[in-house]
C-alpha cells in the first residue's frame, strides 16, 4: 500500500461524495456498507497491476475505449501507452478519460476525471514523476531499456469514483495478506 493517511481520507471523500451524487438507478444498485468498498478496501484489491477499460473522446466527440495496465498508486490510477496510440492523441487535446477496473460481476471501480501527463516528451516531467518511474521499473524491470522513451504515463486524477462489490467480504477474503 503506497496510500498516506491524507491520500485514503482523500480517496475516501470522492468515493461518499461520488456516491451521494450518483442518480438514483446507480443507488439502487450500490448500496454503502452493503455493496460498496471504502478507500483502504479499493487499495487493498487494487495492487500490483490492474487490466483497466479506458474511454477517451475523438475530435468528432466519438467515444473510444481501449485498454490500459493500471496501478493504483496514492489513490489515483497510473496507465500508460505508446505516445502515438490513439488514446494518447486524444488526451492530448482532451483530457476527460474514464477508467474502469471490473473483475466479472465481483467487482467495479469506476472512476472519472482528468488525465494529467507524467512524462511528457519534451517539457518537464510532473513532480510525481521520479516516484512513479521507479514503481514502474519495479514493477515491469528495466527502467533504461528499450521502449521506456516510447510510452507516456498518466495519472488520473479523478472527479468521480464509485467502487461496487456483490460480496465485499468474499472478495476482500480472496486478496493475499498485506
């Protein structure tokens, strides 16, 4: 777990406040402290790298989606892609991105917001970036090799955020020990 204090009580504010601003069908179905997870239970199943669904706009306004590695890391999603992929053609201009993080019908986190460029290929890269980089290089190895200087990572920093499980509890059963 990567999360400060401050980051799981952050993380934790989105998740009620989304929630509470949620339309009714959505409160119908997640319901807190029934079918829903808190911030220390998001971190807790959304180590290492997660297969996330990455929803992005075309200049025409068309949706796209796509999909991303995530990690969760201080409480906000990190993807990455190859700088000329499509999606990282439309953040470039349009920032808004969804990202959603399913396991069947066990588990949604669906999350909504901005996607902030880490390492942009000719500015300064963002303040987290160093951090993030070593994450990364522990997570995927290599972190001069082939391919590092083709890919641009982002943070998501959310707007919106909503975590649904079925069974909460048999889920977080299944996660490893911290």
């Amino acid at each position: 777990m990567f999360e400060t204090p401050d980051e799981i009580h952050g993380l934790q504010s989105l998740l009620d406040t989304s929630w509470a601003g949620s339309s009714s069908h959505l409160k119908s179905i997640i319901r807190p402290g029934e079918s829903t997870l808190d911030a220390e239970q998001v971190v807790r199943v959304c180590r290492g790298m997660c297969t996330l669904a990455i929803a992005t706009v075309t200049r025409r306004g068309e949706p796209r989606i796509s999909g991303a590695d995530g990690h969760l890391l201080h409480g906000r999603w990190i993807i990455g892609t190859d700088r000329q992929a499509a999606k990282a053609r439309h953040l470039a201009t349009r920032p808004g991105i969804s990202a959603t993080f399913m396991r069947g019908e066990q588990l949604g986190i669906f999350t909504h917001g901005q996607a902030v460029v880490l390492n942009p290929e000719d500015a300064r890269s963002d303040p987290s970036w160093p951090a993030v980089h070593d994450y990364l290089v522990n997570h995927y190895g290599d972190g001069d090799g082939p391919g590092w200087d083709e890919c641009i990572w982002y943070r998501i920093d959310p707007s919106w955020m909503v975590a649904y499980s079925v069974d909460p509890v048999a889920l977080l059963d299944q996660q490893p020990p911290d």
